[in-house]
C-alpha cells in the first residue's frame, strides 16, 4: 500500500487517508473471505507480534497541556460553586475518569479513610448502570480505590450534602439528575434520548451535559491558557503527569489511573517536562557535592 499509484494519469501520490481506507476496506474483504474458508488468512491483519505494521492504523496521540497544580488552584479559585469544584478535585486530584465522576454515588466516598470507590453499578428502571472502562478499550476495566487529597475535603463534603437532591449524585444537580431520568426511561424504550437524533446505547458519558463549556469558562476566569485543545481528560492527564514527575512507581500509578496495561502509564513518565529536568539537574549537583564531601 506504501507504493500505491493511481492508474489513471494522475502521477499525484495516494493521501495517507486514503490509503487508510483502502486497508480497511482491503481487512473486511478479507476477512468475510477467511470466515467463508476461501483463504486461510487475512493478509490485512498485522500478526500480534507486529503492533506498529504498516497495515493496522495508528491513531496520533493527542497533543495535551499539562495543568500544573500552581494553575489548578486558580481554576479552584475561578470556580464558585463547590459541586463543581469538587468535580475538578475528583479529576486532577484522584485521577477519575470525567465519566466516572458524573456517574459517582455518594455511597462510594469515604471522607474518614479519604478514598472513593469506582466499580460497576447495575441499572434500574430509574437510573442508568455504570460500567468502568479500559482508556483506549472497549473492555470492562477492573474497579479501584483511589485516595482523595486533603484539601479536596471541604467542596466534597459541601457536594455530598447536596447529592440526596441528585439521586445521591454527587456531581449532578437536581435538575440534571431529572433530566438524566428522563433520557433512560427514553433509551430504554428505544427512543434517541438527550441531543442524540437517533436510538444508541447508553454510555458513561451520558449522565453529563455542557460541562466542558462550563469549565472553559472557569479555564479564562482563571487566566489559564493552553496552547492544545482542552478537555476534561486533560485534568486526569494532568494527575498522572503530576505523579509520574513526583516519582510515584509505575505500577502503583497505573493501579491509580485504572490501566489494564502499564505501558499506557510509562507514556507519563516518557514525557520530558521542566520539572523533570529541573530536578535530574538537582540530583546530579547533589551526587556530585556529596562525593566532594566525602
């Protein structure tokens, strides 16, 4: 495919893209061709051992900004109301998926021990069920306790007090919880439900509502300004790098984060940050001075 040419006498070389539908359309021929025994395999599909074959299509990684806590803690100042923050606290503080927080249950924190529990919640005829997901992977993920940071105590208490408006929702108002009810009872009938123009299943996502805007808003009160695309992973993103450069061990992190692989965490501590070469060039004037002393 990499020496692909049209037949015509268009001497222009294939885009990239539409080399990428070419293979796709290329692994479903033939594939259907495996299923129906024509072919023992499919030529399309890379052997295991080959992630980065030419054949499979690799999506770029996102460029992020990484929210450094200095920046956080004016976002938290920017931010009025304490349902909202705590929120913020849940994503940049404990590593939460955006999902997982607008689907959290008071019942699941712990302010005493300061963890919260995320695990699968079945559904009702009233609400929505909850399943934790693998990052990247539709697969079930597995569940995990993750500890809270001190000073996201008081927003939490104030929002938890709240929730028995909510369902016991923590980061839902009351009129969002309502609204939430609604679109269920309509996704179970299979009907579209929400801004959705036709009957899908019900994800994670969908307990949520305009919250990117809203904290957009509170990302400029706070005078905060990113040269990449914000969104609401950015805050859990910006968790992992925190930790990475603070010298958490992989493995712990990725038990933090709710990684099925550790090799999705080793991205953090890969990534090169000032805080990381300030500090390699303490250690080495402390290596060096110590030696001196001796």
């Amino acid at each position: 495919m990499v020496n692909c040419k049209r037949i015509n006498e268009d001497t222009k070389e294939l885009s990239s893209w539409t080399k990428s539908t070419y293979v796709t359309k290329a692994r479903a021929l033939f594939g259907a061709a495996v299923e129906w025994n024509y072919i023992d395999r499919n030529p399309f599909v890379p052997p295991k051992s080959s992630r980065r074959s030419s054949l499979k299509t690799q999506p770029k990684a996102k460029t992020w900004d990484h929210i450094v806590p200095t920046q956080f803690l004016s976002l938290i100042g920017a931010t009025p109301a304490p349902r909202v923050r705590a929120r913020y606290w849940l994503m940049y503080g404990s590593g939460l998926r955006p999902g997982e927080v607008y689907n959290l249950r008071v019942d699941k924190i712990d302010l005493e021990a300061r963890t919260v529990r995320i695990e699968n919640r079945d559904a009702t005829d009233e609400v929505p069920g909850f399943t934790v997901k693998c990052d990247g992977d539709s697969r079930d993920g597995k569940a995990r306790t993750v500890p809270i940071p001190v000073s996201a105590i008081p927003d939490l208490a104030v929002a938890m007090k709240d929730s028995f408006k909510a369902g016991g929702f923590v980061a839902l108002t009351p009129e969002r919880f309502q609204a939430v009810q609604r679109n269920w009872k309509l996704c179970c009938a299979g009907k579209p439900h929400g801004r959705k123009k036709k009957w899908q299943p019900w994800e994670n996502r969908d307990m949520a509502n305009d919250v990117l805007r809203n904290a957009k808003v509170h990302l400029k009160r706070a005078k905060i300004k990113t040269t990449s695309a914000f969104t609401l992973t950015t805050l859990r993103k910006s968790f992992a790098q925190n930790h990475a450069d603070a010298g958490t061990p992989p493995k712990t992190l990725a038990e933090l984060m709710g990684h099925s692989d550790v090799r999705m965490t080793m991205t953090y501590y890969a990534r090169m940050t000032h805080a990381n070469m300030d500090r390699a060039a303490r250690t080495s004037d402390r290596l060096f001075r110590t030696g001196t002393d001796e």
